[in-house]
C-alpha cells in the first residue's frame, strides 16, 4: 500500500510517497516544496524569497512552504511574518500549488491573511496539534489539516476525512506507525485512511503537476 507524507524534513526511500521540505533550494527531482520556514527568517529574506519564487514553478516542487507563523521562535516580528507570509501566498496562488502552513500561537494572523487574500488554493496546517475547537475555526476557514505523530485525540477525530492529511516531519517513527495511529484514533482502518489522503491529494493538486 502506498502512503502518502505531505511534509517531511528526513528524505525518505521506503517506497513512500513524501513531500520533502527543501527550505530555498529543490531536492534533485523527487517531490518537495519550497518557502522559508518563519524560524528561518534573516536579513536577506527577500534575496531567500527570490530563489523560492525563481524555482517554485519546477515540475518536482509539490508545494510551497512550509511558511507561515510562530510568535514563540520566529525570529522576526509580527509585522515581518505576515507580510512574508503573504508573499508565499501570492506565490501557491500564481503557481497554483498548494501552501504548507506553520502555525504556532497566530491562528488569529492567519485567519486575518485568509480573509484579506481569498485564496483558491488549499492551505494545509502541518502538524497540527491544536485541540479541537481550533480545529473547528481553521476548518471552517476552509482550511486542510496535517497530523504527524503527535496530536490531539478529540480534534483528530472531527476532522472530515476530506480535509485531512498525514506527514511524518521531523518524526523517526516509519509513516505506517503514524498512519496507525491517526487511523485507530479515528476508528477506520489504515486502508481507508491512505485511500482518503491520496484522493484530497489529487482534488488540491499536491501531486499531479508531475
Ligand atoms: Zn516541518
């Protein structure tokens, strides 16, 4: 059975469908995606946010992102993040590819840049680990979630199979254990879920620009 890794930092052979994060730079010719990751903001970001924009329409790159928000490690302000942010925006929309989304303690600036963009492209919230009623705004946002390892049980549940996604990022546990997981806490069979994530991955498009 194929599964499919929407987000991952570890390149991976195990036969595997993953979506590798490759910061400003492509990764040969497997499938990633390009953006800066808001930890990784410097002075140069916008020389950085060049080379995003200079590769982002090759075959191989998925996605773009991860980008996004952490008012806790970001180290540039606020102000910065959102604008950043809606150039990688700008970007999912003008090469129609979805967005990676970080996402830590700014659900309100996001909620506010989706409001102000109206994007068509589907925003996907990597790693969510949010409890359920975040869930709930984001989703009635209109927005896809990610889960990885580690998540919250009862807003793992209330996501509708059609807006959900699974990826691995820094995880070292194999993507079949975490597609167990996310599977039993949501009572359907493995099967089911990877069948579901490959369908919502075609409906957005993460793939079949290839
Ligand atoms: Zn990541």
């Amino acid at each position: 059975m194929q599964l499919l890794d929407i987000h991952t930092h570890r390149a991976k052979d195990d036969g595997n469908t993953h979506i590798t994060d490759a910061g400003t730079g492509t990764a040969g010719n497997a499938p990633c995606s390009v953006g800066i990751h808001p930890w990784k903001i410097s002075a140069d970001w916008k020389e950085e946010f060049d080379k995003v924009a200079g590769i982002a329409a090759s075959a191989n790159v998925a996605a773009i992102g991860e980008c996004g928000f952490d008012l806790i490690k970001s180290p540039a302000t606020e102000e910065e993040q959102y604008r950043i942010f809606l150039l990688h925006a700008e970007l999912s929309e003008a090469t129609q590819k979805p967005l990676i989304i970080h996402l830590v303690k700014a659900q309100q600036l996001l909620l506010r840049a989706a409001r102000e963009l109206r994007h068509t492209q589907a925003w996907i919230i990597h790693g969510f680990r949010g409890k359920a009623q975040q869930a709930q705004q984001l989703l009635s946002a209109g927005m896809y979630l990610s889960l990885g390892e580690h998540f919250n049980a009862t807003a793992a549940r209330i996501i509708p199979a059609e807006r959900l996604f699974v990826e691995s990022d820094e995880s070292t546990m194999p993507l079949p254990g975490i597609y167990a997981r996310i599977a039993a806490a949501r009572e359907c069979s493995i099967e089911e879920l990877a069948a579901q994530t490959a369908t919502n991955a075609l409906q957005c498009g993460l793939l079949n620009k290839h």
